[in-house]
C-alpha cells in the first residue's frame, strides 16, 4: 500500500514537472541559450562584474564549483564590501507571473562568501531596499527563489541581482536558471493591488496588504517606502488558507512622509511584491482671513465668515465661530450653515474677538482657529432718520444729493456714521431677468452734501439715508429720482444670431442692455469684404439700412454665395448713436451650374465605350474643385429621357467597391478643373485611370446611365451638382426574337380581335387630316392616306419590300419601350418576317438621352447612319427638344439624317398603281399600343408629307396632337419635311 501510494505521488510530480515546462522563459546561461532571453546588462554603479563561468570551459577549475554554465562571483578575487550588480532586462507584464532563479553560495571551510541580494526597480526610479537576501554558506548545491512582483499597467519594472564580498573573502556566489513563468509563484505571496492612503496630519495611516499564495511563520511582512525605508511593524490576519491580509501603519504622519509606499513578504524561499500607492497627507484648514461684520447692534453683531481663501487642504464640512469678549477668559463655539451668522446676547458698547474654525473630512481634520475679527457692539439708538433728501443736480450718470444738517441731539452718540444707500434696477443681458444693484456708502462726519457717480442713464434710483452709531440704526424713507438720458449702449454681439442662406441672410438681433433712454431707431449697415468667388469684386459699396425701434431683425437678399459680409447694427436715442455692433457673416456657398441648355447627342459609341462632352461647371460662390464622371448601371426601371439634375453621389466609390458592395454606381473618372477648362471630349470605357479611379470598359451586354457631377468646397462646406449626360444601351441578341417569334401563331389569333379596334384609331387619324387640311389656309398643305384596314394582309404582300424594311426599322431601334416591349417587338419581327421568307436584322435602341444620337449595331462597326434603316424614333413629349438640337450646326443633324435615307424611302421612285398612291406620298408607320394582346395593331400605316414651311407643319401636328392625345395611347410618328430642297425629318 505504501508502494502504491509513493508511485502516484512520483508520477503527480513528474507530470506538475511536465507540465511546466512549456510555460517558462528564461535564461540558462548555456551556449545554446536563446540570446534574447538572457538580455542582462552589468552594472555601471558597483564595483566589478559578474563572471560568466562554463566548466568544459576551465578545466582546472575548483573542486568546490558545481559543473554547468552560469554567472560567478569568486570572493577570494576582490576585496571585502565591493559589490557586483546584474540587471535584467525590463518587464512590464499585467497579467499573473512569476520572476524565478536560483542561486549558489558556498565555502569550503564554512565561511560566509558574501551576501546575495534582489532589488525591484519601479519605472526608473530608486533602488530602494532589497526585497530579499540572503549570506552565509549553504552548501554546494543549487537553491531556488521566486520574486512575485505585482506591478500593473503602465508601470514597468527591473530587477537587479547584487553580490556583496564579505570581510572573510572565501567561498563563491553564483546565479542561474533566470526564468520568467506565466503562472503564480508556488513559493512566494502575490499582492493585490494597493490602493492611496489619505490622513490627516498628526494622525496614524495604515495600509492594508491583501496577499494570496502560501505563507509561513517565518514570512516577514515590511512597508517599504519609495526612499528606501522600512517599516516592519504588521499585523496579519488569515482570511483563508491561501489568503491574508497584513496591516502596516505609519505614526504621526506629518507632511514630509506624504511619499509612495510598497508591500513586501520577505523569506529564504522569495519574496512577493506590491505595487506603490501614494500616503496623502491632508493639513486641516484654516482661513486666511478674518471673519466681516455685516452689521452691530446694540446686543448682536452680524458677521460673514469670509472663507473663501484658507490655509490647509479641502473639502470642508463643517463650519463654526468661536468668540469671546475683550477682557473674559471665556469663549464660546457655534456651528454654523450659512455665510452670514448672527451673534445674539451680547453686552452692549463690548469689544468682541470672533474667529472662524473649519474642519475636513477624516480624524483631527479640524484645525486652527483663523484670525480674530474684533469688533464692538453699538451705542444707544439715534432718535430719528435724517430728513430734507433732495437732489440739487441730476444728470445722465449722476445725482447731487443733500439734506439736513447734523446735531448732537439727532446722532446720541459721538461716534456715529451716516450711510446713502440707493438701489437701481436693470435689465440681464440676453433677455436674461431683471437685477437690482444696491449699495451703500458712507457719508463723512458732519457733511451734508453728497454725489452719486457711475449711475445708469435714465433709470429710476431709490435713495435714503441711514444714521447709525455704535447702538443703533435709523433709516430714513425712501426717494426716486429720475436719471436723462444718454446715448444707447452698445448691441450685445452674443444677441446677434444670424442664419445665412446662399443669396440671403436673416440677422436678428436683441434691443441694446443699456438703452440709457427711449430707442428710436436701429441703424445697419453691411458691406462685402471677403469672397472665394473671383467674379465677384470686394470690397463692395457699403449699404445702410434703417429700421424702426420694434424691429429687431432684417433680412439681407441679392446677396451673392460664398462671400464674407461685415455688418454692424447701432441704436439711437434723442442723444445720439450708440456704439456699434460688428460680425462677420459669409453666406453659403451655391452649387456649381451647368450649362447643357443645348447639349448634344454623345459623339461616338462602341460596344464598350461611349464618348460624352464634358462642360466646365460655373462655380457659385466658390470654385469648382474636382468633377466626377459617374456610371450607373440601369435596372429595369423606367428611364427618364429629360436632361435635369438628379439625385449626386457625394460617397466616392471605384469601380470595384461597388462590385464588392453590389451597387450599381461608382466613379469612372475624377477631373481637376485644370483638365477641364474648356468642353471637351471624354470616352466612358477607355481602360484608363483617372486621379484614382479606373474608366473600367461597359459591359456590351448591360444598359448604363452616365452622368457629370462637379463639386465644391470652402471652409468645410461641400455642395454638388450632377446631371445626366448619355445613356448608353445594351446590345439585344437577335437569338432572343427567335425565341418569342414561337408565339407567334397565338399573337395571330387576336389579329382578328383587334381588327375592329383599328378601324376607330383609323377614323381619329382621319380627324387629324381634317385639321391638318385646315391649316392649308396658313401656308402649307398636309396630306395623309389612311391604310385600309378591310385589305390589310394584301396590302402588306404588295408593300412587303418596302414596309418591311421600315418595321424592322421601327421595331428594332425604339428606345421609349420597356424591356416587355422590346420583346414583344421582337417576336412580331420575327412573325413578318417567317411570313415574308425574308431575314430580319437587330437594330439596338439609342444611348443618346435625347432619341437623337445615332447608334451602331450591336458586334460591327459602321456610319451612323445604314442604308436600309431609319433615325431612332422619338417620343412626342420629346419632339420640341430634338427639334431644337437638329437645328444646331446650321440643321446638320436633318442634312445627316436626310441622306441616310435608302433608295426606298425616295417617293420617285414609290409609285403602287394599285393602290392609288400619289406620287409625292411616302409610307410611314404610326408606332401604337396593341390593343387586346394583338401584336399587329401596334401600328398604322401614314403618308409623307410634302411642305414648304416646316415651322407651320410643326404648328399644326402640335394643334393636331392637341386633339388625339387625350383620344390616342402614346404614339410615334416620323414626318419627313422637304425645306429648302433638302429633307429633314420631324418627330411626333
């Protein structure tokens, strides 16, 4: 059994070993020491150095040295008292650890060979005591110490080896195995953290040391003071097996001991150490100054302690008067709650010494008397106030006063004092509520006669006197006088608030503290002084404006942004102008303003790029600082086709950051205004890098938005304007109108449907016709030839060639349908042309805003224009504009557009004997809604039309469409014009 037992106690120990390993670090002084764990320094204060001693290394080396590596000091080699020091390196660890090494000291003959000694260094500062030690011989074997130091953030600490020669000079002290383990010390207590310690002087402080770990009867517990100082008188108590807590005290502290103070367990295994706390030494309070007497009577005085400046240290808690009397060994002590205290009971015409004790918090925190307030109690009272008070000058900011002469019989006491009190109220600054100033002043023996100075102007003063002697106090009744008037103090400039706008600024302000009369007019003035608009030239002329006494506010306009104004706003009186007020107020700054009035379809477009013009902005109120070309990537939401500002993008975003944040916009180019001084080009796609930003090429297959934005900045404040420049659309597979073309036998069962809703659409556009004719009285002539629609699918065979070149024209290059649409456009392409055994091409719409822009097939490169194909439709809502921005270039874009006509289209060469046609007649279609589902009733087959005023014909499709749009769904009709010998084309 007892077997059993010891094997499991060897195998717990083996494994404690085992398990403690990998949770060290430290230094073996060995060859294969890892250099940075054995970062130790010498010291520069002792006497010799420690010596590094390896046994394969000395051969002949003593018989008395164990064998291994480690630091040696050979006493026989130096001189009695001279000292080694090792320093390691600096710690600073916050969690649980412990400092362990071990040591050897040994003689042969049993002499001490000296004395070994640690040191814990805190931040630098003094050494201070050892917090272990050790001396004599113990034998030729290595002894373990543990060093459990409890020093927190941010504080660091070092710890010094020390080797001290002794008087015999024999044996030798060697140190090794210099570890650092991150788990408690086994061997030495661990300190809590030591808290301030705060006493008032002459009292005792104690400081209680909270340890955990082991410790033993012989632990010695010691208050170590920063200096170096010791104190070993404890008192320790258990809380546990494995907790204790020691109290140290200091006695009579007084202020030279206020300094930092440590806990220390000192024993032949180690030591633990806390951390320094401060003893705060507090010197009861006392005041600097003598208590005041506010008023003496007969019996009483009435004092106000006066304890605003002491002697010592705060806070106080307690108040109290201590008086006696001149000539009595008494004395007497009241507390006291209030500034002033009244002393009750006293002995008249009695000379009093009062004094003023204050007390702190804590034991003995009260402390000296401050100094005596001698004071004496008053005579008898006077018979009566003193009469007559009136006034023998008055100005704005005096009064001459005066009154009846003194006498014996009125004072009743030879010494006797006459007062002029007077009392005056005034209004708080900033609306605040009214104060009444009151003061007294004393009048000399045996005047008559008085001035008050520094009074308000044309304010109302209560005045009265007071006869008083050492034993009483007589007032007399109360007099107004009425101050003139003076000149209006000056406005507040904190009163002065202000909001400013870009052209405006509301300026409110409040009536002058000091009016000194009746306010009859505000005065303002402004000028500019300061702009970060060069157009703008400053300083400017100086305005002013008056305003009556009620109106306390104005509001500046036609003010330009970005601009610093100085203003000033003055009050009047009958006496003059006040003083002035001054600010400086800078309106805000504009957004920059673009000028796309008449911009024009983007230059050119690939599959991946896209070329806009690039307008400088004008700056409002400050420069332009920088432009952004944004692209959005287009949903299927419904795009609006106006040029106008939308909604900016102040957040900066490359292209991949909106990939990563799965957005649809971001920045493909940042310009300085420098890059932009004039309009120029800028291609959207071209794979460069701008300022940052990648121009990463569009994806042929996805429709995107571009716009222009400028921004601005002054003195923190931003402002942006953005607008949309071009719209680019993705390229449709033709694969995709093969698709839907399957549909198309069901879209011809409702051709029929729908058949009878085309005959009414047929009779609005003959109304139209009739209207049209009308207008022949103004100049022009305007002919249009209604399909029939009973002979529809033979009039389409005969018309093949030709109308089906225009359907797939029509069908292909619209931008105003939805994505749903251009689908169903698709298949009824694909229908006609399965019927007609003819092969139909895909035309994409246009990226151009305007319907204008001419856009390129989707996988070639060509002309704008194709044979074969039309200009993209437009939408009625937009024809004015596209009208206006064919006629830039003295109408270049009708000239482009005329001859990109095919042979088709020329009316010379239409001619259906069959049909009746006229000769000067073209065939258009008239783009519709379907009606029922049908997909042949999106469209009505039109006339062209031959005019010789375009500017009337324009009248009058808009007087004609006035009448059919409430009638007709949203329509587009292509009216080729012929002006002038050419062609152009009108859009409605």
């Amino acid at each position: 059994m007892n077997n059993c037992a010891f094997l499991l106690i060897l195998a717990v120990h083996i494994y404690a070993e085992g398990i403690e390993g990998p949770t060290a670090a430290g230094c073996t002084f060995d060859e294969d020491s890892e250099p940075s764990l054995c970062d130790f320094t010498q010291g520069e204060e002792d006497d010799f150095d420690w010596q590094l001693f390896r046994t394969h290394n000395s051969p002949y080396a003593s018989s008395d040295l164990l064998r291994g590596s480690y630091m040696l000091v050979n006493s026989s080699q130096h001189a009695a008292g001279h000292r080694a020091q090792l320093l390691l390196q600096t710690l600073s660890e916050n969690d649980t650890h412990c400092v362990q090494f071990s040591y050897f000291l040994y003689s042969r003959d049993g002499h001490s060979p000296g004395a070994l000694r640690a040191y814990v260094r805190v931040n630098g500062g003094p050494l201070g005591s050892p917090v272990w030690n050790t001396s004599g011989s113990h034998g030729p074997q290595w002894h373990q110490v543990e060093l459990a130091v409890s020093t927190f953030w941010p504080n660091e600490y070092q710890v010094l080896i020390e080797a001290t020669v002794s008087r015999e000079r024999r044996g030798y002290i060697a140190i090794d195995d210099i570890m650092l383990l991150t788990y408690p010390c086994y061997k030495a207590p661990h300190f809590s953290r030591l808290g301030d310690e705060e006493v008032n002087a002459g009292q005792n402080a104690t400081f209680q040391c909270v340890a955990s770990g082991r410790a033993s009867e012989a632990e010695k517990f010691l208050l170590e003071r920063h200096s170096g100082d010791v104190t070993s008188t404890a008192l320790v108590k258990h809380l546990s097996h494995r907790r204790f807590v020691a109290s140290l005290q200091v006695d009579s502290v007084q202020c030279n001991n206020q300094d930092l103070y440590r806990c220390v367990t000192q024993s032949s295994r180690g030591s633990g150490v806390s951390n320094f706390a401060e003893l705060i030494v507090k010197v009861p309070p006392s005041p600097i100054a003598p208590p005041q007497l506010l008023r003496a009577g007969s019996t009483y005085l009435i004092i106000q302690l006066n304890t605003n400046s002491i002697l010592g240290d705060g806070p106080i808690i307690r108040k109290e008067i201590e008086y006696r009397a001149s000539q009595s060994p008494w004395s007497e002590v009241h507390g006291v709650n209030m500034v002033t205290y009244k002393l009750w009971h006293l002995d008249p015409d009695t000379e009093y010494h009062i004094s003023v004790l204050l007390t702190r918090p804590g034991e003995g925190g009260t402390g000296p008397p401050g100094p005596p307030l001698v004071s004496r109690t008053k005579c008898a009272e006077p018979t009566r106030a003193l009469r007559s008070l009136t006034a023998s000058e008055i100005q704005s900011r005096q009064l001459t006063l005066q009154w009846e002469t003194l006498a014996y019989n009125l004072t009743r006491c030879h010494t006797y004092s006459v007062s002029l009190c007077y009392h005056y109220a005034t209004v708080g600054g900033g609306g605040g509520h009214n104060t009444t100033v009151r003061e007294c002043l004393a009048v000399e023996h045996n005047a008559s006669r008085f001035t008050l100075r520094d009074l308000p102007a044309y304010h109302s003063i209560q005045v009265r006197l007071a006869l008083a002697n050492p034993e009483g106090k007589k007032e007399g009744r109360e007099v107004t006088f009425q101050t003139e008037e003076d000149i209006p103090g000056g406005i507040t400039p904190e009163s002065l608030t202000f909001t400013p706008l870009e052209d405006m600024i509301f300026l409110k302000w409040e009536e002058p503290v000091e009016p000194n009369g009746l306010i009859t007019q505000y005065e303002i003035s402004y000028q500019s002084i300061e702009s970060s608009d060069p157009g703008i030239n400053v300083p400017g002329p100086r305005r002013t404006v008056s305003k009556l006494r009620n109106e306390t506010y104005h509001m500046f306009s036609n003010l330009h942004p970005g601009t610093t104004y100085l203003i000033s706003v003055r009050a009047r009186t009958t006496k003059g102008f006040g003083q002035t007020a001054l600010t400086e107020i800078t309106t805000n700054i504009s957004a920059p303003m673009f000028d796309y009035g008449d911009m024009l379809s983007p230059l050119s477009e690939t599959e991946s790029t896209i070329t806009v013009l690039l307008r400088p902005a004008l700056g409002r109120g400050a420069p332009v600082s920088t432009y952004q070309v944004v692209v959005e990537e287009e949903s299927g939401r419904k795009v609006k086709r106006e040029l106008g500002v939308q909604d900016c993008y102040p957040l900066p975003m490359s292209h991949g950051e909106a990939q990563a944040r799965g957005t649809s916009n971001y920045y493909t180019a940042e310009l300085l205004p420098s890059s932009l001084p004039e309009a120029s080009p800028f291609t959207v796609g071209d794979n460069h890098t701008y300022n940052g930003y990648w121009n990463t090429p569009l994806d042929p297959r996805k429709s995107y938005l571009v716009y222009f934005q400028a921004m601005s900045n002054f003195r923190g404040e931003s402002r942006i304007n953005c607008i949309r420049i071009a719209r680019k659309v993705a390229c449709k597979d033709h694969r995709r109108a093969l698709e839907v073309s399957q549909h198309s036998e069901e879209m011809g069962l409702i051709l029929g449907v729908c058949a009878g809703g085309l005959v009414v659409l047929i009779l609005l556009l003959g109304a139209i016709i009739i209207i049209i004719r009308k207008g022949e009285r103004e100049g022009y002539t305007l002919m249009v030839k209604p399909v029939n629609i009973n002979n529809t699918p033979i009039t389409y065979r005969q018309e093949k060639s030709h109308m089906g070149s225009m359907e797939r024209s029509f069908t292909d290059q619209s931008t105003l349908q939805e994505d749903e649409r251009v689908a169903l456009s698709a298949a009824r392409m694909a229908h006609t042309c399965s019927m007609r055994g003819e092969q139909c091409s895909s035309v994409n719409e246009s990226s151009s805003l305007l319907g204008g822009s001419p856009r390129r097939q989707c996988g070639r490169k060509g002309s704008p224009y194709h044979t074969g194909q039309l200009h993209p439709a437009v939408r009625v809502a937009d024809l004015l504009q596209h009208i206006n921005q064919m006629k830039t270039a003295e109408g270049y874009g009708f000239k482009q557009e005329y001859e990109s006509f095919f042979d088709g289209w020329d009316c010379t060469k239409k001619k259906d004997k069959t049909k009746g046609r006229n000769d000067t007649l073209m065939g258009y279609k008239v783009k519709l809604h379907p009606l029922l589902g049908d997909p042949n009733t999106d469209y009505i087959n039109a006339n062209y039309i031959d005019v010789r005023d375009f500017i009337s014909i324009e009248r009058a499709l808009e007087r004609a469409l006035k009448w059919v749009r409430p009638i007709l769904t949203p329509a587009i009709v292509r009216v080729p014009i012929r002006v002038s010998g050419h062609r152009e084309t009108r859009h409605h």
